[in-house]
C-alpha cells in the first residue's frame, strides 16, 4: 500500500498531477486547486491510502509538482 500526501493549501493548480496521475487527481473548478480524490483531511492536507499499482504515476505527480506539495510513501 501507499500513503499519498497533499498540501492543498499551497497548490497553485497547474493541473500537472492531473495529467500525469488521472485517476487520483482532478481540477477543483471552485478554487482552481486540484483535489487528492478519496483523501480526507484538515487545515490544508489531505491523505489517502491506495494500492502498489499507483505508486508510480503518482511519485511523477510529486516529481513533476513545481511547488513540491505532494509526497508519496509505501507503507
Ligand atoms: S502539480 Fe502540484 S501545484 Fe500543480 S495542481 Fe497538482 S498539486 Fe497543485
């Protein structure tokens, strides 16, 4: 499994992640952010759990995040 972290609050909505990761990530068109889907959170982050085969789309997302606010671990 893997933890996949948001630091929504400091999202700029490049749409990167989205891009590369497209099954977890969309556009958030109220505030022009990008959501974690499935993530719950507070005061800014957001977390979720998923499987192995996410791993690396989304550690592109993390890479490719020009504000570096993503961050992906196995656990
Ligand atoms: S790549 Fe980073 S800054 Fe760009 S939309 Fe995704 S989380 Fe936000």
């Amino acid at each position: 499994m893997i933890r996949i972290t948001h630091h929504r609050a400091k999202c700029i909505g490049c749409n990167y992640c989205v891009e590369v990761a497209p099954s977890r990530w969309t556009m958030d068109e109220s505030d022009g952010k990008s959501n974690l889907n499935g993530a719950s959170g507070k005061k800014g982050f957001f977390t979720v759990i998923a499987s192995d085969d996410e791993f690396y789309a989304n550690t592109e997302a993390a890479e490719i995040c020009p504000v570096k606010i993503i961050k992906v671990e196995k656990i």
